[in-house]
C-alpha cells in the first residue's frame, strides 16, 4: 500500500476508523471523510502520531449529499493527484422497526446515506480510476445484504442494493482495471452495534451482546481490525482477480438458518 491513496468514508470511528489504522500502518496516504468534525480530527491526530510518514487530509462532508462527495473526491485529486481506493463504508443502522410501523422518514434517511452515500462515491471516483487504468473499490454491506434481519427493513433494503451495485460495477469497469467488491459484516464490536443492543435491551445491553454472540459459530463478536485487514487486502494490488463479489466476515453465521 505504500504511497497509495485511499478514500475512506465514515472515517471517525468504527470500522472506518480501524481500516484506516490498518493501511496507515502499511503506508497509505489517506482522504480521511466523515460527518462527524470532532471523530475525524480525532482519528487523524491519532493516526499522525503513530505513523508520522503517512500524509492524511480530512473532508468534512454528508455522503448522503451528492455535492459534498464530489468535493471529498475532487479534494482527494487536488491533493494527491490520483485515487487507488476508495473504501465506501459510511452507513447508519436505522431504528429497529417492522416493515408496518417503520417511521418512513428514517427509512429514506438510511437509503439516502447507505445507498445513495455508496452510488454517489462510485460515481465521482470511478472516472478518476478510469483515467488511471487502476483502481480497488471496497463497498460496505452486511449480512444485511445477504439474507433478512428482523426489524431492520430499510437498512436491509439499502445493504442488498449495495451488494447488487457492487456487480454492477464490478461488470462495467473491469476493463478499466477497476475491481469492486463488497463486504458483509456480521456482528463486529463497534459503536453502532453498541447502540443496536441498547435499542434491544435498553437496560442492560451488555446481557443482549452475551445472548447474540452465543447465536456465533465462534461464540463471540468480531473486532473491526480483523475486518480491516481484509479490506486493507481488497484494495490492495495482491487482489489482483477478485471482483463483484459480497465477502461475508461473520464468523460463519450467515451460514445458519
Ligand atoms: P459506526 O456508527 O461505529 O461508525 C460509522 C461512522 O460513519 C461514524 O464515524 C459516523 O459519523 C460516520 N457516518 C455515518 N453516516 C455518515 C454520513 N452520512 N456521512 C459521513 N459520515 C457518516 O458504524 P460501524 O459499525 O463502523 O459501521 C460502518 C459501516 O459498516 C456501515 O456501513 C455499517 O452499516 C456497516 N456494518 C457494520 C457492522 C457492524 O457489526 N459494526 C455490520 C455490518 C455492516
């Protein structure tokens, strides 16, 4: 990864933050993106410290507005002058709803940040990769995006088109040297999740993390450095082959049914 340079959305905290560690720590220089001014200066003051070599900007801006990524890439060119990478992983849960009760504004809310946020980044990166014959793009679903999650509609709807556009891209820009594939993560130890046990059981989350992890061939949560890792793989030049694909880090639990 030395020298390479990497987008990556929801860099504040969670597993932006973790990848973003990971591919510092192999040379990477970084277009570090969030919403969240305090999380992404935080993680840049962070990563500089242990990693003084690597240069990282930071664009404050909502994936979910077509104008704020087309400046987060246009940033990412005028300082850089070409883009390696784009790790699209901002995304939000949603509240925990059936499909019948589902508040409709949070359900376009979620479409607009995980499917529109993820659209919008190929959009605009993709033409840069063009121009370079080269380029790794690594979507983030979930499991989400592979099979049903009860009470999570709109996140499930948003997860399945990022995997569906993942192939898409995958099959129009191969050519070019591009290979896109997503992830799908299960249940990894991050501030979101946290928050989706405190909607579960808002009086002792801890005890809804124990019984969900039970569900878990390896009886435990992930960490999000073991998903860094394979994204740091996917947007690296040894994935030299590997394209539209939805690469399940679960443990083995989407394997149940
Ligand atoms: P998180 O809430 O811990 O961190 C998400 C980061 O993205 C935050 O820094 C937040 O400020 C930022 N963000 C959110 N919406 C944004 C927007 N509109 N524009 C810019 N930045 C925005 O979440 P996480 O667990 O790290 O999740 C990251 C991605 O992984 C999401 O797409 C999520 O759906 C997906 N995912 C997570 C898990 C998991 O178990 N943690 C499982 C499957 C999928």
């Amino acid at each position: 990864m030395k020298n390479k340079v990497i987008i990556i959305t929801g860099a504040g905290m969670g597993l932006g933050y973790s990848a973003a560690k990971e591919l510092a720590s192999k040379g990477a220089n970084l277009v570090l993106v969030d919403y969240n001014e305090k999380s992404l200066i935080d993680t840049k003051n962070e990563i500089e410290k242990d990693f003084p070599e690597v240069k990282i900007i930071t664009v404050l801006a909502d994936v979910s507005s077509e104008e704020a990524v087309k400046n987060y890439v246009d940033e990412a060119v005028k300082t850089f002058g070409r883009i390696d990478g784009l790790y699209n992983n901002a995304g939000i849960e949603g509240k925990q709803a059936s499909i019948t009760e589902y508040d409709i504004n949070i359900f376009k809310k979620v479409i607009d940040i995980n499917l529109m946020g993820v659209y919008y980044g190929m959009r605009y990166v993709i033409p840069v990769m063009q121009k370079q014959k080269f380029g790794r793009i690594v979507n983030v679903a979930s499991v989400g995006g592979i099979r049903g999650v009860l009470n999570q509609t709109a996140y499930v709807a948003s997860k399945h088109a990022v995997s569906g556009m993942t192939k898409n891209a995958a099959l129009e820009f191969g050519r070019d040297g591009i290979l896109t594939n997503a992830i799908a993560p299960g249940a990894i130890l991050t501030p979101m999740v946290a928050e989706a046990f405190k909607q579960v059981n808002p009086t002792d989350p801890k005890a809804a993390e124990t019984e969900y992890a039970q569900r878990n061939p390896t009886k435990r949560l992930g960490q999000p450095e073991e998903v860094a890792k394979l994204v740091a793989f996917l947007l690296s030049e040894d994935n030299g082959y590997i394209s539209g694909q939805t690469i399940a880090i679960d443990g083995g639990e989407s394997n149940i049914y």
